[in-house]
C-alpha cells in the first residue's frame, strides 16, 4: 500500500489538471457513474469529523475522513486535517493512503475552477474573494487558471489577513494585483466573479452590491445553520450545485431559500449535467449565476486517481 504526503502530492498535481480531472467527476457523477453517498458527521463541541465513501468509474473506490476544528487556530495548528484511503474495487485491497489536507484545498479549488469555467463570461477579470482562510488561496489560484485576472480584491472582517493574503499573491506571482480590506460594498463594484469562502452563519454580502452579470461561488458553508448568500440574491439567480442530494442535506444557503418559497428544487441544476452537455449555463451576459459547493467524495476519488496514474507512469502534462 503507496503512501502519498503533502509534498508528494504538490510534485504531482497541479490546479489545471485538478480541474480537468473534477470536471469529468462530475460528468461521471451526473451520468451515475460514480456515486456519491451524502456522507456522514460526527459533530461534537471541538467541531465536526465528516465520512464520505464513495465510487468513481470503474478504477476507484475509496474513504475520506476531514475534521474540521476551527479552535485549533488558537493552538497554533491547521483547521482542516483529511486522509483519503483508496481500495482495488475488485479484490477491496487497500491500494493507497494519501494526505488530503493540501488535497481538499486543491479539489475545493478545481470545483470552482469548473463552475468557473462554464458558468462566467468569457470576459471576466475581476475577482472578489470573502473569506481569508486556509481555502482563499487555492480559490484564487483555480479562478486564475480558468480566467485572465485583472484584479482580484480579498474581504475580511478585519482586513487584516486579507492584506496578507493579497500581498502574498503577488509575490507569488498568482495575479498581477490584489488589495486586501474589509469592506465588500467596494470589492464588489465591478467584480465578474464573487467567491465566498467562510463559515458564516448570516450572509457575508448584500444582494443589491452584486452586479448584473456576475458569477458567484459559494464553497464555504457546509451545515444548514451556515448562509453566506443573501436569499435574495439567490431568488433572482440562476443557481448551480454539485450535487443535489448533498446541498438538500447540508447547505444553508440552498434550503433556506427553498423554504422561504423564492427557490424550487427543480430549479438546482448540476454542474455536471453542464459539463456533459445536457442542461445549459450562463443563458445571457446579464445572468447572475451561482454555484453552491459542499463538497463530495468524486472531488477527492478524481485528484488522488490523477496522482496515483502519474506516479505509476511518472508525471504527465
């Protein structure tokens, strides 16, 4: 059984391939070759343990366990820990163990990346981003594959790890400018894509600052008590997710509109129904699109299927 860490992984996979490998998981997923059971936590007062199996094609099955301890930022440690453990679907032979902490980010990443690509104007180049945290950058980074990045603008509450955020941007050479503050009125106004990464339980933007036109990923809210979206913004929205069963389940941001009646369910359209050419995207310039992201197992299945098929045949393009 192959052990795959952090620095094996980054030697491997990159947000491009990332995001490729996701958009055909979630064709696969919408085509019911792959399942995604809606997977399980364990919440307690120290924060949740989530279980998620799952299947991907005919050559990948596997488990992955992600805690999410947000006062682990007061002891000097990461929020997010994630293994991912994959078995032959034939013999059920554990095949491998892989790190998945950089792994989510990356997948988290790539499922924006996707939504991105199919759903915003082909001309978009400004970027807002609410949320500074462990997930921000890799947002950043999959918009920047998929979009030509002008500008991209990061909000915090404080302002503070926004500014740090974006400095560290461009010197990376991520984007060629970013600004960091705390006022979203502001990084709004003009922004084509909005990417909202927190665990908010009341929304982290208003609805009249979101200009016609624009595309809105909303990846951070995984539970029913978290809403970074307006419900108002959501009404007169076309809306996106990755998967039905699992945004029922879990996303504040798609069942409270759902009960305050100013959303049907029939209206949720998979990503992967887009990707495989069976429903349509953006329908016109002037559309406001979100995608409502929790996350599910063919993410994880996808990036460590790529990264296990480049180590067996050494590292592809």
């Amino acid at each position: 059984m192959r052990f795959l860490d952090e620095a094996e992984l980054r030697r491997r996979v990159d947000m491009r391939s990332a995001i490729r490998a996701v958009a055909d998981a979630f064709a696969q997923l919408w085509r019911g070759d792959a399942d995604a059971p809606v997977r399980t936590p364990l919440v307690d007062g120290h924060g949740a343990t989530l279980f998620m199996p799952g299947r991907l094609g005919a050559r990948t099955t596997g488990l992955k366990v992600v805690s999410v301890r947000p006062g682990n930022h007061a002891r000097g440690l990461p929020a997010i820990h994630a293994v991912v453990l994959t078995v032959d679907p034939v013999t059920g032979i554990p095949e491998a163990v892989l790190d998945a902490r950089w792994l989510t980010a990356l997948r988290t990443g790539a499922a924006t990346g996707v939504a991105t690509e199919w759903l915003a104007r082909p001309d978009a180049s400004t970027l807002a981003v609410f949320g500074a945290g462990a997930q921000a950058e890799a947002q950043v980074e999959a918009v920047a594959a998929v979009r030509d990045l002008t500008e991209v603008r990061i909000v915090s509450s404080s302002g503070t790890s926004a500014r740090r955020l974006a400095d560290r941007l461009v010197e990376r050479g991520a984007v060629p400018r970013a600004v960091g503050g705390s006022d979203g009125g502001t990084a709004l106004r003009g922004a084509d894509i909005v990417v909202t990464v927190t665990d908010s339980p009341t929304p982290v933007l208003n609805d009249t600052d979101v200009e016609p036109g624009t595309h809105v990923n909303a990846v951070g809210g995984y539970t029913l008590a978290m809403q970074e979206l307006p419900t108002k913004l959501v009404a007169r929205s076309r809306v996106f997710v990755d998967e039905r069963a699992a945004v029922l389940d879990e996303a504040g941001d798609i069942v409270t509109p759902i009960e305050a009646g100013v959303l049907t369910v029939d209206a949720l359209v998979e990503l992967g129904a887009v990707v495989a050419g069976d429903r349509p995207g953006r329908q016109s310039p002037d559309q406001v699109t979100v995608f409502k992201s929790v996350g599910n197992i063919v993410q994880d299945l996808a990036v460590a299927r790529l990264a296990l098929d480049r180590g067996d045949r050494g590292r592809a393009d």
